[in-house]
C-alpha cells in the first residue's frame, strides 16, 4: 500500500457560522487550517524568526514578496538555490504576492501602461518591467504553492471612474496571468493561482470584477484595494457586499489585513485567508499584542511589572516579565524584538485558532463580541 | 536516601597535558567544563539569543557586565525580580565582572582615587561612584555565582612604574572586595570570589601580584590587563610568566580572550576560562567563524554559495547556503545576525570540547597545530 499523492489544491468546509466557515487547504505541500493568518517573510525570511519557530506558533503558510525577491536576490538566482523552500528551508506552502502593489507603493518614476510596470529599484535605481507575464515566471522560479494574479492595487480615495478603470485593467491582467500560470509546466500542475477582485468601495465595480474573475476561473479569491486607507467602518462594508459574489466552494483571501479587530470582523464576514506586516512590525517596535488590547512596552510603567504579556498566549516569551520585555526594549537589545515578534506571531495564531473553534461550535458571534469588549476595554495603551 | 547538596565551588581537574589541564568546576547552579567560554550577556542577554538557544550550543556559564546593570535596569530593580537568573531565564551559573573596566573605558570625566571610581553614565550623564564595596553589593543584588573582585585595569602601553602603582592599587581593592563579599552573609555562602592578577606586561609585577592574591585568598585567579592592545606573542610571554605563579588547585580565567587561536594558546598555557564579546559581536556583523577561518558573508563570492559554514558545527545555521546567508546580511535582515552569532558561539563551544578532549587524550600540541594550521591556511577572508 502506498500514501496517496497529496492533492494539488483542495478546500474543504467543516463547519459554517452565518457567513463564516472553518476548513482545510489541503495542498502539496502541506494543510493549511482555516480561516488562516499568513505571516510575512518579504525578503526570504520572518524578520527575526527561525522558520521553525514561525511553524510553532501554528502557521501553515508563510507569504514571500515577489517584488523584493526580484530585485535582491533574484530570482533565478533562488531558484538555482533550490527555490524559496530550499533557499528559506520552509518546506510547508508559500504564497506569493504580485509585485504589483509593492511596485506601486514602493518605487519612483513608475510608469503604468496596458503592458504593465516600469519603475527603478528602490534598491539601486537599475530600471525593470513588470508584467503579468513576468510576474507569473518570477513567482514560478521561487516556486511558489499560491500564485496571485497581477493587478493594479485602486488607491483611496478613487472616483468611480477610476476605480472602474483600474478594476477593468486588474480584469484584462487577471486573464493574462491565467496564461502565464498555466504555461508554467510541472509548477501549474503542483501551485494554485488566486485572483483579485478590486473595484474600491463601490458594490456595482466590486461585483462585476467577482464576477470576471469567475468567468476565467481561479483557485482562490482575493479582496485587494482594502486596507488602504479607507478605515474599518468601509473595509467591512466592502466586504458585506463583495464575499455574496464570490464563489461558496473556494477560499476567500483579504490582502494585507490587518489588525486583531480587522481580521475578527472580515472572518465574521467570509474570510479565510489573511496576512499582515503588523505583528512582526510592532514586535520589532516594542508593541505586543494581548488579548486585552495592545501594550506599549517601552512605558515605563511596565518597568518594575513582573507580570508576563498575557497567559492566553503560549510562547517563548511567556517565561519573562513586563519588566524585562521593558529593559530589552529600551535597552535597545535585539532579543526584545524577537521576544516581541514571537509573542506577536503566538498571539494572532492563537486567534485564528480560537476563531476556527468558535465557528465550529457555532458561537462565533458571542466569540466576537466577547474578544471585542475585552480588546478595546482591557489594559489598552494606544499603538 | 536524599540527594547530596550541590558545592558551593569545587574544582577538579581529570587531565593533564603539559601546561595544559581539562577539569569540572561544580556549583550550587551547575557544572562549568574547562577549559570553558563564557557567552557575554553584557544587558541581562547574550545578543540575539535565547537563554536556552545558548545553553544548546554547550555554554555552562554566562558572562554578565555589572557596570551595564547597575545603569540599567539597576542593580536593586533586578534583585527585585529574581535577580539576574530569574529576570533574563538562565538558571546556570553566572559570572559577573567588576565593573572596574567598563567605568574606564566607557565613561567620560572618571576620577579614581584610593576610594574609587567617580564617573558618569554613558546612558544619561548621571554621576556614580564605584568602589569595591559598592562592586560587591551589586554582584550581591544580581545573584552573581562567580563574583569579580574589583580592580583597575592597568592600560597598555605603562611603564614600569605606572604598571605597579596601578597593581598596587588593584590589590589594595582586592583585599576590600574579599571583606566586602565576606560581608555578603547568604549570597558569600552560596557564589565564589575570583581574584585578578595585574602588573602589565611585567614578569615581578605579575608574580608579586599573584602572591600578593594568594595571600589574601580566593576561589579562583584570573589574568586582568591582557588584550588591551598589546598583541598576541606579548600575550602569550605574560601567560608563560604568569601562570606558573597561580595555584595549581585553582581555576585560571583570562578575561576578555579572544579570538579562536588566542584560546588555544593560553589553553595551552595553562588557562581554563574565557570570555569574549567577539562571536557575537562578529555574528552581528556579518562574520562567521569556521574551522577554515573567518568568513566575512557580506563579500560577493558568497552569492551563489549553496555549502553550509562549516559542517564540523552543529547549529541551527548549518541548514542555510552561505549564499542564503549572504543575502541576509547584505539585506540587513535580523535573522543574519541571529544565524551567525549561533554559528559563532557553536564554533567557540566545539573548539573549547575538542580542547578538552584533546587534552584529555594527551594530544593537545598535535590539535593545537592542526587547528592552526587550518585556521590560518583554509578559506580564510581578513575580519
């Protein structure tokens, strides 16, 4: 008897709350549990982290940038080293963005045509185009499980013209990276390619690009343009009238989000997926995440607290005191950061597993409102 | 039947080649195998490492820096929680040093006198006075195991004459630093003194200096003034005219030492302990230490590297390239420092077990000349 082979890209839903569902990814690489928090490793590593330490928090699923794994190191350069698994030694699923929002937010003098982007490297000003094309083989030489098309990223605020028209250039460039991902041989046969659904904060845009993207056919769904700038208050009204349009059967991804808040509200709403800078960044800034709100390390009333950051929250950092995160942080010390970043890390898988279990029982939303009351009531310092 | 009491400080020496001895130093916190490296945790953490990440890479004891502690967090803060073990997680023995030379080397408008030290904080400009009894009391407040007397360490180049007043000095504050540990009540009972041979490069001075200690008495005798500048073959003439003069039941330490082949020459020379910030420091800026000599990961021949370090050290970094490593120091990504300092102290740790079983065996010259040859001849890059 022999193991069957893993499935290239499988979701299951186990249980439904409302509009929220708890399942399984089950992709070559590995499962990935959901609703799901992706931690960002942008240049080939979690800053701060081992990657087996990022797998002990309870992540399944790490997201590389594309944008930054092309300038340095390259990628022909990581896929000569065994691809971002080899190279990064994570050998569990990866997602990979586009390129696009980076390009977009990060570089001067871009220039955007139907094509794509040109832009200079932030890096060393050396000129480069990104197109669907190259976005789709730069994702394939890293080796990437989880494709995302390229898209243009709306900016907030966009008037309804140009949110449609940014949408409709997204709509052309999804087709395009279709092609690209599907002429990549042995990699679309084993990776799964996801689309973006943009259209700002307007229902009629929103639904009309769920649904040209449906009409090409993805693995996955993302909601992109959100988290922008925009607030919570749009974010969610966006995503109450986007999830209805898109497909029941696949997973749901919102990009770039978000706060412990954010992420509570969207899976509330159909969420699955989700990454974000914040815990890793505010880690390496002496902010920790606790369940009764964020916490300011470097204040000195945490100086002489020999309370540990929250005892719901299993991770190395658990074994020291307020008092010495303190001193580390303003001390300046890099074991603060770590410290921090793994706590942070800790602390929004935590949630995610406390969300899933909560759907599972069908309590997700007294789950909710519970978590909000002791998050924005409890020992709360503003970030 | 109950388990016998751990010692208080109790030194055995198994084997013996030439100068050479390899030993157990047993304490109320653990066992120290000599010749022993002693990780600096100069702020209550060895940088970028977990307590347990270094102990895995076979440290027994660590280093810490009372003049840090006693600016911050405060020798009385940390007393109050737990002391130096409870407040950073390590619960194996811990030596501290006096004080006497960071106030010298990193404080600006010092004044020394009979009394002391008068200097002000490096940190914030306030003014504090040093003295041994003062030096003892904060050894006292951190849980100190292996208490430093407090000295002055005389600079090089000195006279003669400057060299033995500064001696003359040190052993005048050495009698106050074992009446002021004396007085220590509990903590005298528990942790162990070292005294600290001075006299510069100076044959009468240092074995005068080494009576001179005797007389007075400690647990253990280190060699102070050294790798301040004056180079290595001067180095090793102290230590051959030095070490003859210290008793032979007692643990040698020489602080501050060094770079890999200055260990094995005071190894050889009969040292059995060691400090030094240089595998840290160096792992924070881009440079591994291997069996084949210094490697600096930034340079450009690394970029495609797929080989590991150095396979003869075990550590979490051996299952990165040095081309993985490369791109993360050049990236600035924690995680290069991270990697390279565990890499570094591993590589200290399995130089100071094949010391030790080197001389165990009777072979010390034969690895002595080995290592040398290797480490000056192999893929060695200038630091």
């Amino acid at each position: 008897m022999t193991a069957s082979p893993r499935p290239r890209f499988h979701y299951t839903v186990h249980a439904r709350d409302g509009r929220a569902r708890t399942g399984t990814l089950a992709m070559a690489r590995g499962d990935i549990a959901t609703p799901a928090f992706m931690p960002v490793g942008t240049a080939a590593t979690v800053k701060g982290m081992l990657p087996e330490q990022v797998r002990a928090t309870g992540a399944d699923i790490l997201l590389g940038n594309t944008y930054h794994l092309m300038l340095r190191p390259g990628a022909e350069r990581v896929a000569a080293l065994g691809g971002l698994h080899g190279f990064m030694n994570w050998d569990r699923p990866i997602l990979t963005d586009s390129g696009g929002f980076q390009v977009m937010s990060l570089t001067d003098l871009r220039k955007l045509t139907e094509e794509g982007v040109t832009f200079r490297s932030h890096l060393d000003g050396t000129k480069h185009l990104l197109t669907p094309e190259r976005s789709m083989e730069i994702q394939r030489l890293l080796g990437s499980d989880i494709v995302m098309a390229f898209d243009e990223c709306t900016p907030f605020p966009a008037s309804h013209d140009q949110a449609r028209t940014s949408m409709e250039l997204s709509m052309r460039w999804a087709a395009r990276s279709r092609a690209g991902f599907d002429a990549g041989g042995d990699h679309a046969a084993r990776a799964a390619l996801f689309g973006i659904v943009q259209g700002g904060v307007y229902e009629d845009l929103r639904a009309r690009s769920a649904e040209a993207l449906q009409a090409i056919g993805f693995d996955g769904y993302a909601v992109g343009g959100l988290a922008v700038g925009e607030g919570q208050d749009l974010m969610f009204q966006t995503l109450d009238h986007t999830v209805p349009h898109l497909p029941d059967d696949a997973p749901r991804y919102l990009m770039g989000v978000g706060k412990p808040d954010d992420i509570v509200g969207a899976v509330c709403r159909g969420i699955d997926m989700f990454d974000c800078v914040l815990p890793t960044r505010s880690g390496r800034t002496g902010q920790a995440f606790t369940f009764a709100g964020p916490v300011t390390l470097k204040n000195a009333r945490h100086r002489d607290d020999p309370r540990p950051l929250d005892p719901r929250v299993a991770s190395p950092a658990a074994a020291y005191s307020r008092a010495y995160l303190h001193h580390l942080v303003k001390a300046g010390e890099m074991l603060g950061a770590i410290l921090l970043t793994w706590h942070n890390l800790a602390f929004y898988q935590t949630l995610m597993a406390e969300l899933r279990q909560a759907i599972a029982d069908n309590r997700l939303d007294a789950y909710a409102e519970a978590f909000l009351a002791g998050y924005r009531g409890g020992d709360i310092e503003p970030l």
